[in-house]
C-alpha cells in the first residue's frame, strides 16, 4: 500500500512517521447494503459466515441502525451462527428469534478461550447494552463470589452473590459462573484444610464433632490463635486465586494413598475433584480479579502490508465495549513498519479524540512503545491522573493480551479480503474529482428535523473507504432562525461547516502553514490538536447546500484549501463548486458507490441523533407542565430517575431525594401523575409541607 497518501513525514519528525492511517474495520458492502438485511444478500450471508470462526466466543447481532439486536454465546461459533439461517431455520426457531433474524443487517463476534469465558462475557455484554431481543441475563442477576471477612479475628469464607464491603479488608473471589462447581469446591476446600464450618457455635462451653475428627480447628473456643488461623486462610484464598498448587499437592498425596489402599473409587472421587478444581478456577479472562481497576487493553496481528488492531475497553474488571481499527503497516520501500510505532499511532489518534474522563488509568499493550513515557506523560496530563502503560509477559495479563491479539488475527483477515476494493473505490474517486493522490479522509455532512424542530446535523468520516466511528460527530442547530414551522437546510449546513472548521480558520489566521500542519498529522503530540483534516468534504443535497457550504468557508478564508462536493439523491448526481451541470459519472461506479456509502451513513447518523433529542424534548415538555419545575429542575430529575417511567412509579419520598426537590415540590410531580389520588386526605402534605419549611 506504500507510505499513506497525504501524512508523509517531515524532516525528523518521531514516533509516528511512516505510520499509516487509522480506522475502525467494517466491512465492503455496495452502496445500501449494510441496511439490508442479510437473509435479503444470499451472497453477503455466505461470505459473513465464513468468516466465523469455529472457537468458542460472543456473537452480536446488529440491525440497519447498528444497534445491537441479540447477544449470545457458543462453544462453536460458526455451528451457532449458522444454525439461525439454514434453510427453514424460521420454522425451527421461536417467533421472537424469528422476527430477530429477519432484522439481522450485521454479525460481530469476540472469541474467547472456553465457553466458561463466552458465558461470563455474554453476561457482561447482556447488562451493558440491554439488547431488546435478550430475554435471559438481562435482569442483572449476579454472578457468585466467595467471599472471606479479613477484618475479622476469625474470618469466616462464604459464598455470595452481593458484594457490600462491610471493611475495606474484606475480600470477595470471582465471579464464577458454575455455583454448584464453586459450592462442592468449597466444601473440597473445607474438608482438606481445618477450617470454621458452622457461622455460629453449636454448644457455648465446648467444641463440637468437628474439632474433634479435624474438620475444624476450634475457632468457636479459640482452640487456635487468630494469627494461625489467618496463616491457614491465606493458603485457602491462593486456591481462589487461581494459585492452587498446594491443594492439588495434597489432593494428589490424598490420592495416592487410597490407590496404595487399592480404595480405587476414593481415588477416582478425588480425580474427579481434581478436574472440579481446574475448572473452577481456570482464568477468566473477560473478569479479572481486581475489578476495581479499569483498563485499556491493545493488541494488533499484520501481513507485513494491513495491520488489525483491537482495542479492549476494561472496566470495573469486565469487558465492556471494543473498538477496532486498521493501519498501513508499510514503513517505506517494502519494508514492514514497527508494530509498537503503529500502536503508538493507533493510542495518540483514539486518546486525542476522547473526552479525557475516558482515559483509563492502564493501559495493557502487546508491544513498548517508541515515546512510551512521553505518551505516559500525555496521556496523565489529559486524564488530570496517573496513567500506566504495561506490556504484560507473564499469568493474567498477558493471557488477555494473546486473546486480543487473536481478535485482531480475525478482523485481519477479514479487512485484507476487502482492503483491494477499497481502494480502487479511492482511487475512482480520485479520478472523479481530479485530485493528485486517493483521498484517505473523507467527511459527510447531513441535517435531519422534522419542519425545523429540533434541527440537528451529523459529520461521518470515512478513512480509506471505511466508517472510522471513533471520528463521528453530533451537532445541535443553535441558529435562532430555525425552529419549529421553519426550516433552512442552507443556512443549517453552513452554520455545521464553520463550526467544524473554525480552528483551522484560525489557525490559518495566525500564521501557520496549514499545509505542513497537515503533512505533520501523523503524530498528535506535534500539531497542537490539529489532525483532522479531510481530503474530501462530502454535503448531502443538490447545488443549493453546495452553494451555502462554499460561502461558510469563504468566511473562513478556507475555501481554496479544501475539496468540496455534493451528492444529490434523486439522481446520485455529484456536483462540484461552481458548476452548473453534474459531473460526468455512473450511478454503480466504486467512487460514486463510496460517496453514496458516506451520505447514507451521514443521513442514518443525523436521523438517530434527531430521533433522540424529539425524545428528550417530548419527556421534558411533558414534566414542563408541572408547575413550579423550570428546565433545571426537569433536566436533575430527568438524570437522577433516568425515565419519565421511573418518575411515575416512584413515591412521594423518593422524589424528593432528586436534587432540588423538596417536600411539597415532591408531592406536587406525585400528584400530577397520579390524579385520582387528589380526593385522599391531605394530612401526609400538611405535615411534609412543614418538614419542608424546618
């Protein structure tokens, strides 16, 4: 693929010189059909599930929105995948998954290395986006802990599936997804090492059989001193650390000894509990131990020409979001690029476009990086925190480091199936619009509002012919003018472009050389935020928006700097500044294709955004009419219960627990959603009316 084509390095630029571009890995669909669902693109389907892998894992199921319909787990991921579309597959499975199947547009998958892992990993997943056709886990039932009160002189170890820290020393073990593995496995533990069985004594003055067949220690009688027995709980909790060996030591001692016996069905009970124990406490990858850190975890497989990386996003121990992305991983003249100096572009582009709240305090990467503590330094001061940045060789870590990295093996080879195609589609659109080189950033712009209500626009980027989510935008209309009976998508998309290029503008004003800014983008650290210029501006109308986005960046002094065009709809007509008539082209081009793939995503993107904010402004138009709750009011109430449902089912008291709610507004909001109560007695108000006024 050679050097990326407008990030050539300067003269003694660092890290991130020769490092290609960047994006998210979708997949190469014509124009339109990533919104149909497979079950209507036979050979779509094919090629998507071949490109499962037979390993255990998660799948997600994604509609033409790409919101997440289903969420599953399966030892063999291609078998399961599969079997929701085989032929007469609607009369084999249940209405439901039937009606899901038929809205299948898009089909993700994480591999994992045991179906233990998929099980706790779907549960995750579950909870974090509450997929509509999830029925199982969605109730957030938890997972069992074990936990063992160190704060006490005699800590007692149990099972739980509620973790209260009742003292900071108190330590929970987990999750484990097999309960009655995890309650046979402690009455293992219990009988191997002499340990306290009963919460409460049995008799007050003595001990009980217990203490004396050497189950217990006599902790009910302090037979044995607090120090001793925190000495036997430490051996007890390196079981449940994973770190066993001591009781397999003795299991196999144990089993040796009934074998000399020729007791060989004693010896066969323990073999079995052998096994138990291995699979109770095999690494859980998804959940690590030490929930209460969260983490980034970055791994890439490459050919020597593509680069995959994945992305983990870590937090509170569970996986709970991925991103992927691609890189040239050419350095120059055929020779391979570093794999640490590619992530190291992969971390300045991600962290720089995030808010710095989601900067996490570790990263785990598979390889150092050139600058590693510059980006550490970076990194820290745009969380406001410490950052660490780890390379994991050894137990736990690196273990999730090798899974990552195995993700990234399968979006390789799925993106160097289509990375051909992606780009002659580059390469035509540089023939359509003349430019010197195949544009690697492009932009589209869309504006959606139902008669000027609640206006709102959409910017989505594409990088070398693929949807880079990280880089999408939202934008809310502030231009008065524009509101409910009036629309102006003219003046709409104008106000979107100054906007978005304002910074430039003013940069440009100041003195700097946009065009050796631009050449310098490969490295965050070195253009003072300044990375995200695009090679193609791509506006979704006809002439008249064109016209309106021309004049935006003739404001800006910015209007002979960047390449602008628009893609009408009725015809897929390309017009370009200044021209009267379309620009010579076929509606199947792969160029045209690729600005259709951009205006579709635009207009899907804006549509959502719009369909959100229509929601809101309905919720909190409805509270509005509430007297005595003013727009903040609405909005505190709104983010304390998250619903109007939860507003209505919730009871006077508990309002009034929302910031900025008193007593009497309290009852006030009850009462709105609850008329029929206005004939009860009026004594409970009179009395939270005058706790109010204390």
């Amino acid at each position: 693929m050679g050097q990326p084509w407008n990030s050539a390095p300067p003269a003694g630029s660092t890290a991130a010189e020769g490092a290609g571009p960047i994006d998210r890995p979708t997949h190469a669909d014509p124009a339109g059909a990533a919104a149909r669902p497979l079950l209507l693109q036979p050979e779509r389907l094919r090629q998507r599930l071949k490109d499962v892998p037979a390993e255990p894992g998660c799948y997600l199921m994604r509609d033409a929105d790409d919101r997440i319909l289903y969420i599953g787990k399966a030892k063999v991921l291609r078998h399961r995948v599969r079997s929701y579309f085989q032929s007469g597959s609607g009369h084999g499975h249940s209405p439901r998954i039937a009606l899901m199947v038929r809205q299948v547009c898009e089909i993700e998958f994480i591999v994992t290395d045991s179906e233990a892992e998929a099980l706790a990993l779907e549960s995750n997943l579950i909870k974090n986006h509450q997929p509509h056709f999830n029925v199982l886990l969605k109730d957030d039932k938890k997972y069992p802990y074990l936990c063992i009160t160190w704060s006490e002189a005699y800590p007692r170890i149990f099972i739980t599936r509620r973790r209260r820290f009742r003292s900071p020393l108190d330590r929970f073990y987990g999750p484990y997804v097999d309960v009655g593995l995890l309650r046979r496995t402690l009455g293992l533990v219990k009988r191997v090492f002499p340990l306290r069985q009963r919460p409460l004594p049995l008799h007050r003055d003595r001990t009980c059989l217990n203490y004396d067949i050497g189950r217990c220690p006599g902790v009910c009688q302090e037979k044995i001193s607090s120090d001793d027995y925190h000495r036997t709980l430490r051996q007890v909790a390196m079981v449940f650390q994973g770190r066993n060996e001591e009781l397999i030591e003795l299991l196999r001692e144990q089993m040796g000894r009934y074998a000399e016996r020729l007791d060989f069905e004693a010896a066969a009970r323990v073999r079995d509990q052998l096994q138990g124990l291995d699979a109770l406490t095999a690494d859980q990858k998804m959940s690590l131990g030490d929930s209460s850190v969260s983490r980034d975890v970055i791994a890439l497989a490459s050919d020597g020409r593509l680069a995959a990386v994945q992305l983990f996003q870590m937090r509170a121990g569970k996986l709970v979001g991925r991103l992927g992305f691609t890189a040239d991983a050419v350095a120059g003249e055929g020779v391979a690029e570093d794999p640490g100096r590619i992530l190291q572009r992969v971390v300045e582009e991600h962290y720089s476009q995030v808010e710095p709240v989601e900067v996490p305090p570790e990263l785990l990467l598979q390889h150092s990086l050139p600058q590693q503590e510059l980006i550490g330094e970076w990194l820290a001061e745009r969380r406001g925190r410490k950052v660490k940045i780890a390379v994991p060789r050894r137990q736990q870590k690196a273990e999730l480091i090798d899974l990552v990295e195995r993700n990234a093996g399968y979006e390789l080879q799925r993106a160097q199936r289509t990375a051909e195609q992606h780009q002659l589609a580059t390469e035509d659109l540089a023939q359509i619009l003349e430019l010197v080189q195949p544009p690697r950033r492009i932009e589209g712009y869309d504006i959606s509002h139902i008669q000027g209500s609640d206006a709102v626009a959409s910017q989505v980027v594409f990088v070398d012919g693929l949807p880079a989510k990280q880089h999408y935008r939202k934008y809310r209309i502030r231009s008065s003018a524009i509101q409910a009976g009036h629309s102006d998508d003219f003046m709409a998309m104008a106000e979107v472009i100054r906007r978005r290029f304002r910074r430039w503008a003013q940069a440009k004003a100041s003195g700097v050389d946009l065009g050796e800014v631009r050449r310098a983008a490969g490295s965050t650290l070195h253009t003072g935020g300044l990375n995200d210029w695009p090679d193609v501006v791509m506006i979704d109308g006809g002439k008249g928006q064109l016209s309106a986005v021309m004049e935006a960046l003739r404001e800006l002094n910015l209007h002979e700097e960047l390449v602008v065009c628009s893609l009408a709809k009725q015809r897929e007509e390309v017009f370009l500044p200044g021209a009267k008539q379309p620009l010579d082209t076929e509606a199947d081009q792969l160029g045209v294709q690729l600005l259709r793939r951009l205006r579709d995503e635009a207009h899907r993107f804006a549509v959502s955004f719009h369909r959100q904010q229509r929601g809101e402004r309905m919720k909190r138009s409805r509270l509005s009419e509430i007297p005595g709750l003013g727009p903040k009011r609405v909005r505190d109430l709104l983010a304390h219960f998250r619903s109007i449902d939860a507003i209505q089912l919730a009871s006077v008291e508990r309002i009034a627990e929302a910031p900025g709610m008193g007593p009497a507004l309290a009852r006030q909001v009850w009462e709105y959603f609850h008329p029929e109560a206005d004939g009860e007695s009026e004594a409970s108000a009179d009395v939270l009316v005058g706790a109010g006024a204390d």
